[in-house]
C-alpha cells in the first residue's frame, strides 16, 4: 500500500550526530504515522520513535528520549530522525515503518511491532568508540 524508502545512515563517531530519512511514496494519504524502529545484532528489534502526520504527535522511546528528534515533512512526506550524542549502543539497521491511524504515535508503535503497516528496508547506523 506504501513504499517505504531509508536512507542517511553511516558511520559516525560516540558523541556525533546523524539524521535518517525516511520517504514515503505509492498509497499514502493524510492521516498516517511513521515510527522508527532499530534493531543490532542478537537483540530484540526495539522502538525509537513515532510521529503522526495529522497533528505532529511524537512518542520517544527510553533510549531516544533527551537525544532523538523526530520530524515530518508533510508535503514531501518525509520522516526525519535527527540523532543526537550517539553512542556505540546505538549501532543498528535502522527502519521506518507507516500505518493510517489517528491514535496515539505509543500506540502506534504497538501496532507495528505487531506486524501491522509498511516498512522499509533499513538503513545502517554504526557508532564508533
């Protein structure tokens, strides 16, 4: 229904910033949400953070919170991650993933890793020490 497309990720140094993309093309409409999601290598795919197109609403998960920050481009429909004092546990393949909803970006989050919505390919984001 949606193609979702990554991009942005590197290498980049402990203490450095990044910021991923994520565009979003084919049938999408008004009215959806974008969370990102990380996972590395043997551990669990974890939640970083959501935003709604409709009203800008952001969730952050425990990792992400005081360092992330996530924006949308409405117009261009292009999520923005902006990654602050990245740290070597931040290294992971990066993906986005879209669902239509006007619920909460918490919520949202749940219904993806339920497997719900659209997703990317990833993109690679390596801290170094």
């Amino acid at each position: 229904e949606v193609q979702l497309v990554e991009s942005g990720g590197g290498l980049v140094q402990a203490g450095g910033s990044l910021t991923l993309s994520c565009a979003a093309s084919g049938s999408i409409f008004d009215d959806y949400a974008i969370g990102w999601f990380r996972q590395a290598p043997g551990k669990e795919r974890e939640g970083v953070s959501c935003i709604s197109s409709s009203d800008g609403r952001k969730y952050y998960g425990d990792s992400a919170k005081g360092r992330f920050r996530i924006s949308i481009d409405n117009a261009k429909k292009i999520v923005y991650l902006e990654m602050n004092s990245l740290k070597p546990e931040d290294t992971a393949v990066y993906y986005c993933a879209a669902v239509y909803t006007r619920g909460p970006p918490d919520q949202v989050m749940d219904v993806l890793k339920d497997g719900y919505g659209s997703w990317g390919q990833g993109t690679q984001v390596t801290v170094s020490s």
